[in-house]
C-alpha cells in the first residue's frame, strides 16, 4: 500500500499550452492516503482518465511530480510502479482457465505455487468465481470476464493501490449493486489503497470513504458523500450530486434587500451583508429541493411561486416550479400533499449556501 501524493501536477495534450483552457489537468496538489478507498468522480471529458495513467504510469504530466510514500516515481515505467489497473472493458486471456489468469500477476513476479493457490483461492472466493475457476475464459459472460479482470487486480496482496477505471460499465445494471458492494467488502478485507473512478455518483458514494469531484481538469471538492451533499464547495458539485441537482439564484443587493431577478428573498442580514460585499456580479444562492418547504398557503418568511409541474415517483415527488421568472425544483415526502396551482415556497437559512464566482463562502452569522 501506498500512500500517493500529487504535487504541482498539470497535463496538456497540445504541444504549446497558451491558457487554462488547453489543459486535461489543470494544476493540482492533491493526496490519496494510504489505505483509503477514494472515488473520482465526474463527467466525461474533465480529466478522470488522464489523472488515473499519470498515476499508473501509463502517461507523463507536462509538469509536476507523482510521488508514492513521498518518493517521486515521474520516471519509473507501470511495471515499476507496483500498480494494479482495471480498465473499463475486461483483459483477460481467453484461451487461459480463470484459475490461471487468476495466476498470472503472481506468477509474474515469481510467487510460489503454495501462495498463488492461497491467494487464488481466496480472491476467487471473494468474487463468487470458485465455480469458474476451471472454465476458459472465452466461455464467460461479460461481466464474469469483468469479474476476472477485478480479480488479476486485487491477487497481488503487495501492491502500492489499485484502481480502477469506469470497471463496471460493460456489467449488467442488475449485478452493478452487487459488486459495488462486493469492491466495498474486499477494500475493508485487505486494506489496500483504492482509487475508483467513475461518472456515477451512486457508484461512487457506494464503494468510496472520500471523493474526489472533478471538474473542467480540477477536483474541486474532496470530501465525504454526505459533504458533497450538505455542502458542495462548488456550484459544478450542487449540479453534479443529488438527483435533481442543487437550485441556484442569482442575486444582488437593491435597496437593503437581497433580490434573485424581482423577487426579494427573505434571508439573514448577515448573508445580505456577504452578498453586498462580493467584490464581483457573479452571486448565488444554493438551496437543495430537498430543503425546499412547500407549502399550500401563507407561511411567515414564505415566497409565492407558480407550479408547472409534479412528478409522481412513488416515494416522493419533484415539482418543477417559478418563482417569478427563475425556474426552481423542489422534493416532496409521498406522505405530503402535493400544492395545487400556487405554493409558498421557504427556505431554511441554514440550508442556503452562498457562491461567490461559483465557489462557496462562508458566511458568518
């Protein structure tokens, strides 16, 4: 197990990088510690896969050192580095048995015949392949090959981390849950340094203690899923976590009163100092729908806004509201009655975040 550690990194696939723009991975400082079992989250295109090969090797930043227990491993090929990879689509060797693809890593690198039959054994156990373990691997189903693909990874029980790229976007949606927690079970049996990424923000809050979100080439929070969620550091994260994403407005200060377009907002009069003091035009307020009340008459610090729409979904219900010319969503327990054409809308100032050119600030009461 390693602990890896990035320290001024930054990667560009164009020859001469003139701006931010033309950066894969802008520059970053970031620390995976050893033993953790970390996701790195985002959308396709902000950087994930770049960050996972410079890791493994497999690719060298344009600047900046990749260091493992604090020794800088830029110039050591992948075989050097002690890495174990997944990829996204399975590599196995088909004309070989599970049992000895299993093998291979270990063999590899010598192991003797007693440990490769220990360690096969119980990584085999573990996957729920013992079954298998006989059959050829181009008998397999896709995502038993994937199984076996995960399993050559976790066989070696020396090296530095694993990880594992989008691994399982070739399985069945039915098994995904199952090895989700299946990644999650083996992490806390041996211990070893987990790198997971994926676009999937349930994989990712399934299988990870800590998350990396990345976006536009940056990680832009690193935190618990329950972090991500309370309190996103970054709108792209208020976006990007919950189902639907966070509400943004945005706002400024007329006549004393914080104002999203017509509507005044009723808020703190400390948040309405932070909002006047924001040095740039580009202020939000952040608030959950889960956090929205909605209510079917009045209520003290309420705002009215028209619904257009409510979506049943069984345990609960989104409703796709206006609150004056800003569209607004909203979530709703199934044991709450839904509004008819007007609701009165409140939000909780502990629930209202405030972003200053994206990023939150703190605001003190």
């Amino acid at each position: 197990m390693a602990e890896i550690t990035l320290k001024g990194l930054a990667h560009s696939y164009v020859a001469a990088p003139r701006g931010a723009e033309d950066y894969a991975i802008r520059e970053m400082d970031h620390v995976w510690q050893q033993g953790g079992a970390y996701a790195l989250l985002g959308p396709s295109g902000c950087g994930k896969s770049t960050l996972l090969n410079i890791i493994s090797g497999l690719l060298s930043p344009s600047r900046g050192e990749v260091l493992f227990d604090g020794q800088t491993v830029n110039d050591l090929p992948p075989e050097a580095r002690n890495i174990a990879q997944v990829f996204q689509f399975p590599v196995v060797y088909d004309t070989m048995t599970v049992r000895d693809n299993l093998a291979f890593p270990l063999r590899n690198v010598g192991a003797s015949e007693a440990h490769v039959a220990e360690r096969v054994k119980e990584v085999a156990e573990v996957l729920e392949l013992t079954d298998q373990l006989g059959r050829k691997a181009k008998n397999l189903t896709a995502d038993e090959k994937q199984k076996v693909s995960m399993g050559r990874g976790l066989v070696r029980d020396d090296v530095s981390a694993i990880l594992f790229d989008e691994p399982l976007t070739v399985i069945d949606p039915q098994l995904k849950w199952k090895l989700r927690r299946k990644l999650k079970e083996i992490h806390k049996r041996f211990a070893i340094t987990m790198v997971y990424v994926t676009h999937d923000q349930l994989e990712a809050s399934t299988f990870a203690d800590k998350i990396a979100v990345m976006y536009e080439g940056q990680v832009v929070q690193f935190g618990t899923p329950s972090e991500l969620f309370e309190t996103p550091n970054h709108t792209f994260v208020g976006y990007f976590i919950g189902s639907p994403g966070m509400n943004f407005l945005d706002v400024a200060v007329r006549d004393g009163r914080v104002m999203a377009g017509e509507i005044p907002l009723p808020v703190s009069e400390a948040l309405c100092a932070a909002v006047a003091e924001a040095e740039t035009t580009n202020v939000k307020l952040g608030i959950r729908p889960e956090f929205v009340e909605v209510h079917d008459a009045p209520v003290e610090g309420g705002m009215q806004a028209r619904v257009e729409h409510i979506q049943d979904l069984g345990t609960y219900s989104i409703i796709d509201l206006r609150l004056g010319d800003m569209p607004l969503k909203a979530r709703i327990d199934e044991d709450q009655p839904p509004p008819g054409e007007i609701a009165y809308l409140r939000f909780p100032g502990e629930r209202v975040g405030l972003y200053v050119d994206e990023f939150r600030v703190e605001v003190q009461a």
